[in-house]
C-alpha cells in the first residue's frame, strides 16, 4: 500500500535512520505512487550517502515534472556536496527559472570558487533578468 510506504519513507527521514538507502533509491525511481517517490527523494537527501546523489541528480536533470526537480534542487541547495557540482552547473539552464535560481544558491553554498566564472557567463546569457541577477550574486559570494 502505498500510504504504508511512504509512512516507512517519512521514518526514515525524520529518525535519521540508515540501512535501508538501496530501497529507498529504487522507490525514489520506480515507485508506483508520486508521493512515495517524491518522500523517499527527500529520505535520500537526509539518510543517503555519496552514493545516495546519483538518485537525486538523475532526478533533477531527467525529471519531465519541473516540481519535482525544483524539490530535488531545494534538497541538494540545502547540504551541497563536492559531487553536486556537475548536476547543479547543468540545472543552471533548465527552462523553468526557480530550479535555475535554486541550483546557483546551492552552487554559492557549495563554495567552489571556479564556478564564479560560468555563473557569470550563464548570467550574460540569461534571457530573464532576475535569473542573472541570482546568477550574478551567487558567483558574488563565491568572490568573483
């Protein structure tokens, strides 16, 4: 049922509990139900590993539903790691313009300082303006 498994998600996430990440991986791909999906992503985000993200870039760059690749990019913005580099320099040209934003914020946080100068240039080729004034503040925080 999928109510029962994405209760078991939901556990997951809010004890903080290990072990269970490989299922947790193919639920957040396959699963039947949106929701279980969608909980078992934000499961991954806090009780996976490096070897937890695959699941979540797959789902920020492939994801046809932009709200839940702009989740995904709110997960990855708020704890950034090394890996997430790739993923969110190539979330910066999605069409829909909050994942974009998200994906620069989660770059600045990240703190590479080599990202500062695609920010910039993404920001030249930005057709919305407040896109390349996020793109321009975060390659800021970076030092740019």
């Amino acid at each position: 049922d999928s109510d029962m498994r994405e209760s078991a998600a939901r556990l997951l996430r809010e004890k903080q509990w290990t072990g269970g990440e490989k299922q947790l991986a193919r639920a957040a791909l396959r699963d039947g139900a949106a929701d279980v999906r969608r909980e078992c992503r934000r499961a991954l985000a806090v009780v996976g590993g490096e070897e937890s993200r695959p699941v979540l870039h797959r789902v920020l760059l492939d994801e046809p539903n932009k709200k839940y690749r702009l989740e995904v990019a709110e997960l990855l913005e708020g704890a950034p790691l090394p890996m997430d580099r790739g993923p969110l320099v190539s979330a910066l040209d999605d069409p829909y313009a909050k994942i974009a934003i998200v994906a620069a914020r989660g770059l600045a946080r990240l703190g590479d300082k080599s990202v500062a100068a695609i920010l910039r240039t993404k920001a030249l080729e930005s057709k919305s303006r407040a896109v390349a004034e996020e793109f321009n503040q975060a390659a800021a925080v970076l030092g740019d």
